[in-house]
C-alpha cells in the first residue's frame, strides 16, 4: 500500500469540513492513518511550498496557509497518491469533475480546500516535513 500527505487549508477548517472532507477520502477507501490541527507560520509554508517560490501567488499562497490552522494528515491505500488526487479534483474548482472535494467545496484556485501530495518521492518528503516515524503506525 501507498502513502500520500494530504492537508485540508484554512478556507475549509474554517468552514467547518474538515468531517465531510474526510468521509470523501474514507469513501475512497483511502485510511486516515495520521492527523493533527496545526497552525503553519508563513515561513513554514513558505518552506512546504517552496518548489512553487517563482511563482506570481507563492506570497499569497504562504499568507493563506498561515491565516488560519490546517489539519495535515497521512492516508494510506492502494494506488493512495493518485486516488487522493482524483477526490480532490482540479486545481482550480471551475474545472473539478463533479463530486470532488474542490468542485463541492473549494471557494477559488487558490483557496482551494486541500492539498495532496504528487508524487512517490513528493509524499515521502512532504509526510517527513509534519511527522516523525512515531507518529505513523
Ligand atoms: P496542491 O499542491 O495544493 O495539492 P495542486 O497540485 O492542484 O495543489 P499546484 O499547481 O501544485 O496545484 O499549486 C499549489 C497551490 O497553489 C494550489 O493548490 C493553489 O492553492 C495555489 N495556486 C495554484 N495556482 C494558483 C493561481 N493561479 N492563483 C492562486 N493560487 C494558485
Ligand atoms: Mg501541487
């Protein structure tokens, strides 16, 4: 089985759907092996997202991250990295097929719900930057 790093952002803890959020995962089959309610400095969103630094919204995007707490999380299933994002849908709402996260929930491309991690080595990386071996049985 498969591991991913997903991260629900501040528009939809503040909203409240962090519950609805992950019973679309678990109706997935994807298991939510490990969670927890942070609040990110800017700073450390900045270092998350730092492959996106070039980018025109990487200050925008650091500034929401921080603007509220986040709940990051492992799910673990078969085909987990893909799967997640399938439910999560496009990046941008306006194009999410019905029935994802981002097309139910999402406010615009950038407040945009969640995140989920691209990639093998991506996963690895991002479930190091929030969890210690401990944390993930
Ligand atoms: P994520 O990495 O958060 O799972 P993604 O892989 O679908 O999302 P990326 O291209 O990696 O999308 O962009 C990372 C995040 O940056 C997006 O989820 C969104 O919050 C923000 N973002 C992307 N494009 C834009 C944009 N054009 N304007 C504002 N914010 C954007
Ligand atoms: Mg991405």
């Amino acid at each position: 089985t498969e591991r991913t790093l997903s991260i629900i952002k501040p528009d939809a803890t503040k909203r409240n759907l962090t519950g609805k959020i992950n019973a679309k995962f678990e109706d997935a089959g994807l298991r939510i092996i490990a969670q927890k309610r942070i609040q990110l400095t800017k700073a450390q969103a900045g270092q998350f997202y730092a492959v996106h630094a070039e980018r025109p919204f990487y200050d925008e995007l650091c500034e929401f991250m921080a603007s509220e707490p986040v709940v990051v999380q492992v799910l673990e299933g078969e085909g987990a990295i893909l799967k997640n994002r399938e439910v999560m849908g496009a990046t941008n709402p306006a194009d999410a097929a019905p029935g994802t996260i981002r097309a139910e929930f999402a406010e615009s491309v950038g407040e945009n719900s969640v995140h989920g991690s691209d990639a093998p080595e991506t996963a690895k990386e991002e479930i190091a930057f929030f969890f210690s071996g401990l944390e993930l049985v």
